[in-house]
C-alpha cells in the first residue's frame, strides 16, 4: 500500500478533514536513525502532522517543523515540502539514558522551556521576501497537544488532532474549523458539524490509526455525513542534501575555513543528518571549489 493523504470537506458546514497514512515513508527514516522507542514514536507523530498541515499549504516551498527541547531530546525536525516529499531528524543529549516508554513531557520539555517552531519557506521567494515562522511555547502533554495549541495561537484556526506512530506505520487524523465571511454562518450552514465531527473522532483508537486505510477511516468514522472528497495525494521519503548542495555550503565558509579545517585533518566531510549520507571534500576539490569560487564558473567536482 503506498502512502497516501486524503482531504475532505463537510457539505453545508465550514468544517474540512485530512487522514494521512504513511508506511514506506516512515520505515524509510528509520533506516537512517535508531533512536530510542519513546523519541521515534514523537518523531513519526510529527511527521504524519508535517503532512497533514502541509497539505493545505497554497504556494511551492517547505513546512520546516520544529520542537526545541530542554530535556533530554534538544530538537526534533520534520520537513515536508509542498508535493509532500518528507525528511526527519532529532538530536538527543547523548549523556543521558532514555527511557523506552518517556512521554513528551520528560523528553522535550521538563523544565518547561519547550518552544514549537513552524517555518514556512518558499522555493521562489521575491525580492528581499523572508521564510514565515510563528514560534510558541511548547504546551500539552502530547504532540497533538502541542501543534493545536500552535495552530490556535499563531494561525488562529481551531484544529484538533489524532496521531500516531509504531515501528511500522506514522498516521494522522486532522479537523480544521475554517473562518467564515464575516464571522458568521451562512442561513443553511449545519452548525453543530464541528462538535459532531470532533466527537467522533475522539472516539478514534490508535490502533485503528495504524491500520485502517485513510478511505476506511473516513468512512468508519463519518458515514452519515455528507462530505465532498479531494483527490488523494501521495507521500514519500525524499532528502533534498547533494553533493553540489554540499559543495556550495562549504563555498560560502571562505579560503581561511576551509584551508583550517584541512590543517587538521585530511579531508573535509559533511555527514547529512537526516540520511546519514557523507561527503568527501579532499584538498583538491576544495581548491577546485575556491577557484570556482573566485571565477563563478563551476567545472564541477570531483566524485
């Protein structure tokens, strides 16, 4: 079965929904990590969230999120670009044992300086044109907690939240009440759609999360509901790192830096954090990046 989102909407009523299912994706990120049990289970939650709020995204970039921790896990990052390509990683403090079964309150936020970060960046950005990021404190004591908390205070939507994640499957259930024109409802608006909607979806048990598909969900969950569907969409593992990407950050740090680094050791190597690839930089395809440096014409390195 291949990782897919499907979006719906409620006919007469301002209310839209998303399920997100993804296996492929998520076996994928493992491969590259082993982290302990409690800190994967956040991570695979926040990357079925990343998709799901992504998804409703109208322009042509990357949701970077982010949650700055002040426990034993200091950053955990999901990044879902617009096609809902995704890639994930984490930094723990490797002097400190983490339990399998921690909740997010020990992990990420034990001292309660925990922050919640959302950027928003475009590929084609104007003129002098910043990535959009709302940054918040870290609040709940579950990762659905913690992004409906976000998304009422800096987007001010009201969004509930199902998730969850083991070994094999990362899902997510989402609601958004969305604004009406004006603040109020239109005569024939089913007003009680939002309540209803999020009662049964309380009602959500986790293993049905990771093992329904996203179709079968909606249908068990909303069949006396009249609802209009969006085409599904498809998710994937994809990490955005390259060599040339590699070469032209190392470009950026100058002659002095790069020539220090190589007074130390032999070669310069870059390791990707969220796919564990490595690349090499000897001395002579860092003198050939200099050069294209100086010259701005690239004659490409060496491989």
């Amino acid at each position: 079965m291949s990782d897919t989102l499907h979006k719906f909407l409620f006919n007469n009523a301002p209310v839209r929904g998303e399920v997100v299912q993804l296996a492929q994706t998520w076996q994928r990120i493992q491969q590259h990590h082993h982290y302990p049990q409690s800190v994967m289970k956040l991570l695979g939650e926040m990357l079925a969230a990343s998709a799901l709020l992504c998804a409703n995204l109208k322009f042509n970039g990357a949701l970077v999120m982010q949650i700055h921790g002040d426990g034993p896990v200091k950053l955990l990052v999901v990044e879902c670009n617009s096609d809902l390509t995704m890639r994930a990683t984490a930094k723990l403090d490797e002097a400190t044992t983490i339990p399998p079964d921690a909740g997010m309150q020990t992990l990420i936020n034990a001292h309660g300086q925990g922050r919640c970060v959302i950027t928003l960046d475009p590929k084609d950005k104007l003129p002098g044109q910043q990535p959009y990021q709302g940054i918040v404190p870290l609040v709940g004591t579950s990762m659905a907690q913690a992004l409906e908390h976000y998304m009422e205070r800096s987007e001010q939507l009201h969004t509930r939240l199902w998730l969850a994640a083991n070994d094999n499957t990362a899902a997510g259930v989402l609601l958004q009440q969305l604004p009406t024109e004006g603040g109020t409802p239109p005569a024939h608006s089913d007003s009680d759609a939002w309540e209803r909607a999020t009662q049964i979806a309380h009602t959500l048990k986790a293993e049905e999360l990771l093992t329904l598909t996203p179709a079968t969900l909606i249908h068990r969950l909303y069949w006396q509901e009249q609802l209009q569907h969006a085409e599904e969409r498809a998710c994937a593992f994809k990490c955005s790192c390259s060599r040339e990407r590699v070469g032209n950050m190392l470009r950026s740090l100058g002659q002095a830096e790069i020539e220090g680094i190589l007074s130390e050791q032999e070669q310069v190597t870059v390791h990707c954090e969220y796919c564990n690839q490595h690349y090499d930089f000897d001395a002579v395809d860092c003198a050939q990046l200099l050069v294209e440096n100086v010259t701005g014409v690239s004659s490409g390195t060496r491989h």
